[in-house]
C-alpha cells in the first residue's frame, strides 16, 4: 500500500509531493481549534494501525483506517494521513519519504470517497460505514495499481489489487464496529 | 521560525538517505561460495516470489537476477570481493536496497557446503537499529506534541482580537 522510493518516476513523485503539500494548505485553512485534539487521536490510530500485519495472497498487507479517518474527520483526513504516513515513513520505512506525497494523495482520496459514502443520506449507518471503511483503502489500492501499471511496474494491475479486497473487507467490518460503538458512547464525535 | 523551517528541512533530508528503505528488511547470510539472501517484510513474513537484482560495484548490467523460491531464498556465487548491491522487489510497491561487502577470505574458504542452506540457517541482520517499542512511542510522542502545540498555537491566536 505504501510506495517505496525508486518505484515511480522522480518527476512523477515530486510532482505529488508538490500537489500534496497544497492540498495541506487547502485543507489546513478548514481547521477549527476544536477539531485538533480529534486530529492528534486520528493520526496516533493511523499511525500504530499500519504495524497490524496479515499475511494475505502470499504478500504482508496491514490497516490502514483510512475510510474511518474520512468518516470521522472529513476534509480534514487529509492532513491526517499526510502526518501519519510522514512518520511511518520516518520510523517503519513504510514506504519512500519522497513518495510521502502520491501515498497521500492515494489514501487521502480513499478517506475522502469514504466521507462522500458516510455523507449518503438514505442508507443504513452499518452499510455507510462498511462502505466507507471498505473504499478507504480499496480506493487507494486501485490508485496505487494504476500508478504501477501506468509505470510499467509490477506484475500487473490486478496482480498488485489482489489481496486488497481481503484487507478493506476486514476494514469495513471494523469501520462498522468503531462506528457502532462510537454511536453509543459518544455520537457527538459522528459528524451525521 | 525560518529557523525551524530550516531544522526540520535539514532533519528531512538528513535522514533521507538513510531511511530510504521500505517495507521489505533483507536477511543476508555469507556461506562461501554461497550468498544467501532472504527479504522479508517487516514483520518477519518472507517475500517468496519477490524480484532479486545483483550488481558488482560501478557496472551497470546485473550480475544476476531472478526471483526468490516461495520461501523467499535467493541464492547468488560472487566472482570476486568488493561491493555487491542486491534490490529486492515484491512488484507490490515493496522494495529494499542493500550492499554486501565481499572480502578476500571469503574465497579464501576452502569447503563448499554440500546444499544450499536451509531457510532455519539463515541468520537474521537486524537492520532496525532502533527498537520497534521504541519507534512507536517515539512517533506518538511527536505526533502528540505536535498536536499540543499546534492546538496551543490556533487557541493563542483565536484568542487575539481579529483572530479567526
């Protein structure tokens, strides 16, 4: 899920970095005071998340929480897993510290399709959240598998998605619980 | 606060070249005339299948490359001492790059083992130098005290007259 160093383009990956980083600026002028401290909590989770592992299609694949962090959060997931995947990058060596920026851009755009679905008026709370949680991090993967095979890296687009579905499957059972559970002990923390 | 803009760009790119490493840790053991490697991924799961790249120092055609057996070993037969870069790559996003130093003696060793060794004698280099505890207390930590400071820094300004 994250992208090491070497991989795409040098042009390709500064280009994103430079996207990244106005899309923080976009993204950091929306943060109220208030909304920090629910922040900090978000990217500790997203940050520890990444060390739980599963062994799934012969690969090592973790979670991400993605798609809770957009369900929670919103337009402010972004800056979120940018901090996030900064220091897993610094301190697990998940993925290049260049390619920090199209990591970001790959699983913000997850967390953020995942408050469009959590914005979804008219369906269940369970099937928004298993959604969102879902698309979280299968969104991201998809992105990833493109940028691959656009690249001309890898063993090919569903060869590097396969595996995925198993993790975001797990990731929205999780999402559903979280929320669930939020739902019961403090649904002022739930944005709808 | 030019001066933390440039300690934090000189922390970046200071570490840059040392942490450029990624989600895959490689085993290397030397068993003349043997090298025996096994990348894994970070959690200890060997990366069986993954791409394995040798390339003697300064040449740019590889040495040899082929792919891991499922139980993530690639073997190579150096030809002569020096510096060897090996890249091994899962085509999954994950990639680690690492260089073995081959020195006189290890053609100097006179037995050549019988078989290939097995996975269970491949002895594993810790390439984390720093505790895995320790890094994740150390990013919370930061995370935290980022979060302090910059909730202390907006509550300052809000609290100013025309602060947002």
């Amino acid at each position: 899920m994250h992208i090491a160093d070497g991989i795409l383009a040098v042009e390709i990956v500064l280009v994103a970095d430079a996207a990244s980083i106005g899309a923080l600026y976009l993204f950091g002028k929306k943060i109220d005071t208030d909304d920090i401290p629910k922040m900090g909590l978000m990217a500790a989770a997203l940050f520890v998340a990444s060390l739980v592992y599963f062994p799934v299609a012969g690969t090592s694949m973790h979670l991400g929480l993605y798609g809770l962090a957009g369900i929670l959060l919103g337009w402010l997931s972004f800056p979120v897993v940018f901090l996030a995947l900064l220091f897993q990058s610094l301190l697990f060596q998940h993925g290049g510290l260049l390619s920090t920026g199209i990591n970001a851009l790959n699983m913000g755009a997850g967390a953020l399709l995942a408050y469009g679905v959590w914005s979804l008026k008219g369906l269940p709370e369970w099937l928004r959240a298993f959604t969102g949680g879902f698309l979280g991090i299968f969104f991201a993967a998809i992105l990833m598998a493109g940028e691959f095979h656009l690249s001309g890296y890898g063993k090919g687009f569903f060869y590097v998605l396969a595996g995925y579905a198993v993790v975001a499957a797990i990731e929205g059972g999780l999402t559903v619980f979280i929320i669930g559970f939020l739902r019961k002990v403090k649904p002022a923390i739930l944005n709808n | 606060m030019k001066k933390y803009a440039v300690l934090i760009v000189v922390f970046v790119l200071g570490t840059a070249s040392i942490l450029s490493a990624h989600g895959l840790v490689m085993d290397v053991r030397q068993e003349s005339p043997f090298v025996v490697v096994q990348p894994k991924y970070s959690e200890g799961q060997p990366a069986g299948g993954a791409s394995v790249v040798v390339r003697f120092e300064g040449e740019e055609t590889p040495y040899q490359a082929g792919a891991c057996d499922v139980r993530g070993l690639f073997v190579f037969s150096p030809d002569k001492p020096g510096e060897w870069t090996l890249v091994a790559d899962d085509g999954r996003g994950h990639r680690q790059q690492t260089v073995v130093t081959i020195d006189l003696s290890f053609f100097e060793t006179p037995a050549a083992p019988e078989s290939i060794p097995d996975e269970a004698d491949v002895i594993t280099r810790e390439i984390p130098f720093v505790p895995l505890w320790m890094k994740v207390g150390l990013g919370l930590a930061v995370i935290f005290g980022l979060t302090g400071l910059f909730y202390g820094f907006k509550s300052n300004r809000d609290k100013k007259p025309g602060g947002s």
